[in-house]
C-alpha cells in the first residue's frame, strides 16, 4: 500500500497528539476527525506505518509513562492510574500486568530497589572492565 | 561461543544533551543511570525492542572517562566533526519516523531515499555521531 505525502503529515501530526495529550480523554474519532481521514481509513493508515493500532499505541504510550511514574514512591498507584489517563484503576492493573508482566505494585518495589541500589552502590550496574581502565588511567 | 551483544559504547561530546536525542527524540527508555562517587554518570538506554542491549551514552569528552588529555581531543576533533557513523535504527516506516524527529528539531544528513535494501535517511544525534535511519525492503 503506498502512501501519499500528505497522509504522512496527518498520520504523523496526529501520532505526536497522542505523545502530547495521552495522559488525557483522548477521543480516536476526534483525531481521526482533525486528520481529516475517515475513521477507518485513520486506523489503517495508523496501523499500517507504526504497526500497531491506535488505540494500542495510546495504551502502551500510557503504560510507559506509568513505568515512570511508578519509580516515585510518592504517588499512590491510583494517582498514577488517574495521572496517565486511565479511568479504572482494574483495568489500569490488567493492562499494565499484560504489557509488562508484573502488577503495578510489583513493578513499583523491583524499580524502587534499582534506583535505591543505583544511588548507594552505582558499580553495581557498570560492568567492572570499565571501573578497572578508569583507575589504570587515573 | 559468544551469544549475544548486551552493550555497546557510544561515545558523545554533551551526555545531556544526548539523554534528550535518545529518550525524548527517539524513544529509547533509560535502562540505568548510575553516578559514583567521583561524578562518572553510568547512563545506559535501550531501544524499544531490544530491552536487553544495553548503549551506554558515555561522555568522552568529561574528565571522569579516565582517558588521557591526547586521547581526548583526539575523540573531541571526531565528534565535533560527527564524521562517525555508529549504525543502523531500523524502523518500520523511514518517512514517517523523518517527518516526526524533523518535527521535533532533529538534524538529517540527507532525506529518505530508496535503496536497494529498503528506505534510508541519514540522521545525526547531535552528540557526534551519526546513524544510518533505515525501513528494511520488505521480503
């Protein structure tokens, strides 16, 4: 299927809405209004370039941000479900759990562990060839 | 027998600056950012899907890399010039991804061509280094 240049603008315009507002009420109809394209063929514009349907790539653009998110201990997880612009904090749950593999809880304790460990033993994480040059050279 | 590549160097001129290319331009997710004591910044990323490939994005240029003074400008004359290309991204569509970094201010070497091996554009990340931008033909 090729595809014309001005679809590209519209597809990609519309992809960096999404980057931009996910964590918002984003209706696909309405941007697929503001593309100018039918809903359908929206969808398999969107899906054809970034192989992956709209709705999934809002969904997994969320996830990540909740990834993020996840790390400050500060924030309970249904303020993180609420922050990336999910509405159900069940649903939030499963969908993280199918993308990532681990609840949400879970995945806040592993990445809380690493960023605890990365500030009180960094060389933890750097394989130790790159420490033992640094000092040879110091 | 070696069975995989878990990380690889690249070398670039401003860490910060390079932390933005990779993770707000691209995408890529930071896998580990460790600073010791000293100030070196262990700063690694990954591509989407290569969760496991490690690139470290490390700072030549700072005096915490341990390299000598002749080795320094010796890697400063290469990244200022940008003369090293460091590889190939794949992506499943050059011209979508071109319209979407040149949007976000990314600097190209050259626009999205055809090649007998699929669409190319050449992309610089603005840190020294310069890479091949490429959807694969497909089969």
């Amino acid at each position: 299927m090729k595809i014309a240049d001005h679809h590209y603008q519209r597809i990609v315009s519309a992809k960096l809405f999404i980057d931009e507002h996910f964590d918002g009420p984003i209706n696909l109809g309405t941007i697929s209004r503001n593309a100018c394209l039918s809903r359908f063929h929206f969808h398999r514009l969107f899906s054809k370039i970034y192989q992956c349907t709209p709705h999934k790539y809002l969904t997994r653009k969320r996830i990540d941000r909740a990834q993020e998110l996840l790390k400050d201990k500060d924030k309970s997880i249904a303020a993180v479900c609420q922050e990336v612009g999910f509405e159900s904090l069940g649903s939030f749950s499963l969908l993280f759990k199918k993308e990532i593999g681990l609840t949400p809880q879970y995945y806040r304790n592993m990445a809380f562990r690493k960023k605890q460990l990365s500030k009180e033993q960094p060389t933890t994480f750097i394989p130790h060839c790159f420490i033992e040059s640094h000092r040879e050279q110091q | 027998m070696v069975t995989r590549l878990s990380h690889t160097s690249l070398f670039v001129n401003d860490q910060k600056k390079a932390y933005d290319f990779y993770v707000n331009k691209l995408g890529f997710t930071v896998h580990t950012d460790a600073t010791m004591e000293n100030g070196f910044r262990w700063l690694t990323v990954t591509a989407p899907d290569e969760p496991n490939h490690e690139i470290v994005l490390f700072p030549a240029l700072e005096n915490v890399t341990g390299f000598d003074e002749e080795t320094k400008n010796a890697l400063k004359v290469l990244l200022d010039k940008a003369v090293m290309g460091a590889g190939v991204l794949l992506t499943p569509d050059c011209k979508a991804t071109y319209e979407e970094l040149k949007a976000k201010g990314v600097h190209f070497k050259s626009e999205p061509k055809e090649q007998f091996y699929g669409t190319e554009c050449i992309v610089t990340d603005g840190c020294g280094n310069w890479f091949s931008l490429t959807q694969p033909k497909e089969m």
